[in-house]
C-alpha cells in the first residue's frame, strides 16, 4: 500500500524542501486550513478532514467536488491531525509522512510530535518533516543517519531512556541512560564520511535530524 501523507495547518515555507520528501504513489489527507498548502506542495487531495474553523472557504468549494470532505464537530478529543491519521490507520495505512506540523502554536507542534510516539507504539513507520528538520521515533531497531546534515539531536521526549548507543558521531555513547530532565543530546554530530547509527534498548527517543 503505497504512503498517507498527513498535512496539518502549520507553517510551511520551503515547498521545495517539503516535496523533495515527496513519492509519486503518496496519498494526501489534509486537516483544516493545511489545504492551504495543497498548491504549494502539488498534491491532490484524497481526503480533507476538520472542522473549518480556519479553512478558507473559498478554497474548501474548489475542491468539495474532487475529493472526500470529513467534516468533524468543534468540540472533540482529536485534533483534526489526529483523527486524520486514525481515519488513515482503519483505512490500512502503515507507512506516514507529516507536513505542516511545526510553527506556530507551540501546543499543536507538541501534541503533533506525540503523533510520532501514537504511531510508533502501533509498529508504524512515521516521519515528520519542517522547513529545518526531519524528526522520528526510535528504538531498539537501529536507525541511521549520514554525513549530509548539519546536526542531530537524541530527545528524550518519551520520559527516561537507557541502553542509548550512538556511533560514529562526535559525541558518541555506548549503552548510555538519558533523563527526561536534562536533554544532553542536543546538537550532535556525524563524524566525516561516516552513518551514524543510533538505538534504545528500553524505552523511546525522537531524533531530530537537521538539513
């Protein structure tokens, strides 16, 4: 089955940078107003979801007869980002990719990065990408990173984590425990010509990965 990709109200300003991420079988859900990015990004809708208190009306009309509309009601536990990615999962999807999730409000950037956590504990791949980086969830299945980026970030966003081990960066760790309270794996490094690899033996962290 080929990828959902969920595109919130955030900001979005690198439309470029957002497409290079981009696979030609995606699947686009956008919530609320993130259809404000629909031109930008280049990708036909499949499904809109939200309440549309602060979708453009005018821009909702163009596409009301081109895809599927969910209206939700204001007042829900979801947010519209949320439920489209539960509407996604009981459609069969296992593979996401987030857009427009970061920038302003501070409280739906951070309820967006739980979205990675939600998705992570049902074994779904998931990557949320900004104008800046692109964060996931990793564990005990190692992830890697190359020598392209300017830095990575190990957060222990998920409460205490040990077991932490980070190769070939400037700052590596072997088996290492991380508290929640003191983020010491910000701004990392990838040694010249090398992968990083990093992986948790109990417990979750986000890697932020910046361009």
């Amino acid at each position: 089955m080929s990828r959902c990709v969920i595109v919130a109200a955030g900001q979005i300003l690198d439309y470029e940078r957002a497409k290079s991420f981009l696979q030609p079988d995606d699947l686009f859900v956008f919530c609320d107003d993130g259809l404000r990015h629909a031109e930008g990004l280049g990708g036909m809708p499949s499904v809109i979801v939200g309440d549309f208190d602060s979708c453009n009306a005018e821009l909702l009309t163009k596409w009301s007869n081109r895809c599927e509309i969910i209206r939700l009601p204001r007042e829900k536990d979801d947010t519209d980002t949320l439920f489209a990615v539960k509407l996604a999962l009981e459609r069969g999807y296992s593979d996401f990719l987030l857009l427009g999730a970061m920038g302003g409000r501070f409280d739906h950037a951070l309820g967006n990065i739980s979205i990675l956590l939600y998705l992570a504990g049902l074994g779904k791949k998931a990557v949320l990408v900004d104008d800046y980086s692109q964060m996931q969830i990793v564990g005990k299945e190692p992830f890697f990173i190359k020598d392209n980026c300017s830095f990575f970030s190990v957060l222990t966003i998920a409460g205490d984590v040990s077991g932490v081990t980070i190769k070939n960066a400037k700052y590596p760790l072997e088996n290492a425990s991380l508290k929640a309270d003191f983020q010491l794996g910000i701004s990392n490094e990838v040694l010249p010509g090398k992968t990083v690899e990093v992986s948790v033996e109990q417990g979750r962290v986000l890697v932020v990965v910046v361009k």
